[in-house]
C-alpha cells in the first residue's frame, strides 16, 4: 500500500515547518512537533519539545534579513500504523541583517521520526545533518562514505 495521503500529510508538515521559519511565524512550529520532540542542529545541540524549538527560532532568526528553506529529496519509509521515518534533503539561505557578512547557505539533510498523534503527523525527532556551507568551513560531511580517509 502506498499511503499517498499519509506521504502527502508529512510533507505538507515539512513544507509548514519551512514556511514557519521564512516567515517569522514561529508558533506555527507547535503545529509540526510532538510535544515530547527532540530537534537538533549542529548549531543548537538536543532542545526538548516545541517551547524549545520556538523559543530557539526567535532567538536565533533575529540576526537574519530574510531566509528560505527549500525541502526535496524526500524519502518515506513507514514504520508502524503512526509511525515513519523520512530523510529530505534541506538548502537553506539565510540574509544576515549586518551587511558586513556574506550571505550563508546551508546544503544537509533533515533525518526525522514522524509519529501520527490525534490524527496529525508530527516530528517526534529531528536531526539536521550538514553537508556543506558557504562561508565553507571545517565539517559537515552527511554521507561517511563521502569521508576523507
């Protein structure tokens, strides 16, 4: 069985999460996370639960004039009844207000839980993964086999 609508539901969620970043509408996160979540950066370390997420947001997305997130790449694999695991890939731009700095582009991967909870899909966990960044600088290798030995 595909799960067509179940697909098309966690990708609107995602596609909810991008928007709620670009657009300053923060509190629309509490509409994609569990409320147990754990969401993960390699900027932000484990935060728990959407109180977290938002307050984590509106602290850090201050510092930017405009951003955009773009979400593709998506796999879906169903784990359960109301469970899935996906990967999607992320390019995220961001415009730092202070002109003195470059704009920063992010490529990496989001790796997510989704759990179905009251008959909504919501992330329980997700981890972003960095596959590269410009300003460029150390790290951010997503695949280990992509690894320098």
């Amino acid at each position: 069985m595909d799960r067509l609508e179940d697909r098309a539901a966690i990708e609107q969620q995602m596609f909810t999460y991008a928007r709620a970043t670009d657009w300053l509408e923060t509190e629309n996160h509490r509409r994609v996370f569990a409320d147990d979540c754990v969401f993960a950066s390699p900027h932000s370390g484990d935060m728990h639960g959407p109180d977290a997420v938002v307050e984590w947001m509106n602290r850090v997305l201050q510092q930017f004039e405009a951003t955009q997130h773009l979400i593709g790449n998506i796999t879906i694999t169903f784990t359960g009844d109301d469970t899935a695991d996906a990967v999607s890939y992320v390019r995220a731009w961001h415009r730092f207000l202070d002109q003195s700095k470059p704009d920063m582009i992010l490529w990496g991967e989001y790796h997510d839980r989704w759990e179905r909870i009251d008959g909504t899909w919501r992330i329980r966990e997700r981890r972003v993964k960095e596959a590269g960044i410009e300003p460029r600088r150390e790290g951010g290798v997503v695949n280990p086999r992509r690894a320098k030995q």
